[in-house]
C-alpha cells in the first residue's frame, strides 16, 4: 500500500499559490497504479483517497505507521464504486462480486482485505475514499439500480444531470462517510453549479470517464477568491469545507463525489449568490 500524506490548508495561504502549488497540495494526478493500492490521507478530516487496480493477481490492503492501527479497517470505514472491469473484493474471506459501477461500503472492524480482477486485459479499477468510524455498520454490496437518484439541472444551463447516491442515510449506514456518482446528460458539462460549500464536511472529486483530449476546469478557493484546476481523465482533487467545487468540461465526463465530516446530512450546504463570486 502506498500512501502519501497531503496537510491541510488555510485558505488566506492558498490563495497565494501558483498554479503548480495548487496541484501539489489539492490534485491527485495519478489515482490508480496497476498491482497497488494508491492512496493520499487527506488531514482534511483524515479522509483517506485512491485507486486500487489488480492486475497479475491480488492486492491486499494492509496498515501502517501512517494509520497507527494493527488492520486498515480497525477504526475506520470504506466505500468503494468499481470504475473498470468485473473484480472481487474478499474481506474476512467473504466474497463480494463487483461489475462496473457496483459500489462496496466496508463496516469497521474488516481484517482481512483483497482485491482481484477476472481479466487483466480488462482490470477492475477500484475507486475508494475512507473515513474515520466510531462504530460498525453492515457491509453490503449497492448497485446502481439500488443506488438513490436524484435529478437535477436543467439543458439550458448545462448541468442536467443524475446524482447516484450510494453510501447515503437512505440506502445505506455509515458513520460519517457519504459517497456517489453523477452522470450527466448528453449536451451538459458543468457540474455543482450554482456553487456551495459546507463547513462541516469536506469532499473529493474523482473525474473520469474523459476522452484523451478532454479536460475539467476544476473551480476551488472561498466564493470571492476563487481559482482553478485543469484535470484529466482519472484524477482527483482534494476539496477543503471552505472551498466551492465545482468544474466545467470542454466534453462528456463522470464523477464520484466522497465526503466525511461532522454529519451525513447530504443537503447541510452553504449556497453561494452567483452574483457574489470572484
């Protein structure tokens, strides 16, 4: 496992920052390594983010200095939705059979933890956020049938769009972990906007789903201070609870959202007037 530490921020230093300061402390440029788990732990609310992509056989997740725990899941809880192609996901022994899209929460208490892919021509690719936990729910498998959808925007806008809601009070229980994806339609390209942020929470963005050519002008920084990142197909960006997230693509694209915090209420958000920002 790897596992690289990012600190966090205060927004009057981040506003400072150059274009490469930004990507260093908020962008994730590659998520997924083949034969790793590759994470970064987030002290934004120690969220733990990454990829894991079984290739030749089998990665197993483990625990280190970083975490302080004997197992990974000890004190912790996971969420998982599986971009790529079918894969298993073998915790205490159990097997859980994941196809492209199916998502995975993981209750505390998990010991032992591995991940395959039916064909290394086609691997699964394991997308996974992890949050502190202070008690043990159920680990279950949710599909995006099972997922809770939730439409919003509208074409003249550009942002009509689906939110799957996968690890969420109303599909399945979590401590503080909260987790989906949302698809858009075809024409639309701007995601979370008008924009918010919540200062109880902070979040993750996972895009993907991009054409080689395509790319997400990712918006951050408080509503009168705001700046961007460009990221490409399978990168994450790293989102504090004061900052704004929200992105525009010059084409199609998908993104998992992951969030933890003081609470799991998906709708405690401070909007932003348009008219505000800067």
């Amino acid at each position: 496992m790897k596992l690289e530490t990012r600190y966090s921020n205060h927004p009057e230093d981040s506003k400072f920052y150059t274009t490469d300061e930004l990507r260093d402390h908020y962008l994730v440029e590659e998520v997924f390594v083949d034969d790793e788990a590759n994470f970064v732990y987030s002290h934004n609310d120690r969220i733990i983010a990454g990829g894991i992509k079984p290739v030749n056989g089998g990665v197993v997740l483990g625990a280190g200095k970083e975490l302080g725990t004997e197992f990974f899941f000890q004190r912790r809880e996971g969420g998982i939705i599986n971009v790529g192609g079918k894969g298993k996901v073998k915790l205490d022994g159990e097997e859980f059979e994941m196809g492209q899209y199916d998502g995975l929460y993981i209750g505390m208490g998990t010991k032992d933890v591995e991940f395959r892919s039916e064909d290394k021509e086609n691997p699964a690719k394991f997308y996974f956020n992890s949050s502190p936990a202070h008690k043990r729910y159920e680990t279950r498998i949710i599909t995006l049938e099972q997922a809770k959808k939730v439409h919003l925007g509208n074409p003249e806008n550009l942002n009509k769009r689906t939110i799957n809601q996968y690890v969420h009070p109303d599909v399945c229980e979590s401590c503080q972990l909260v987790m989906g994806m949302t698809n858009f339609e075809e024409g639309s390209v701007w995601n979370t906007m008008p924009a918010h942020t919540h200062e109880r929470r902070m979040e993750v963005y996972f895009y993907f789903n991009l054409k080689k050519e395509d790319m997400v002008f990712h918006m951050m920084g408080q509503p009168q201070e705001t700046r961007h990142i460009i990221v490409k197909n399978e990168q994450a960006v790293i989102s504090p609870s004061w900052s704004i997230h929200s992105g525009v693509g010059t084409g199609k694209y998908t993104f998992i959202w992951g969030m933890c915090g003081e609470n799991i209420e998906f709708t405690d958000m401070d909007h932003v007037d348009m008219q505000e920002m800067r």
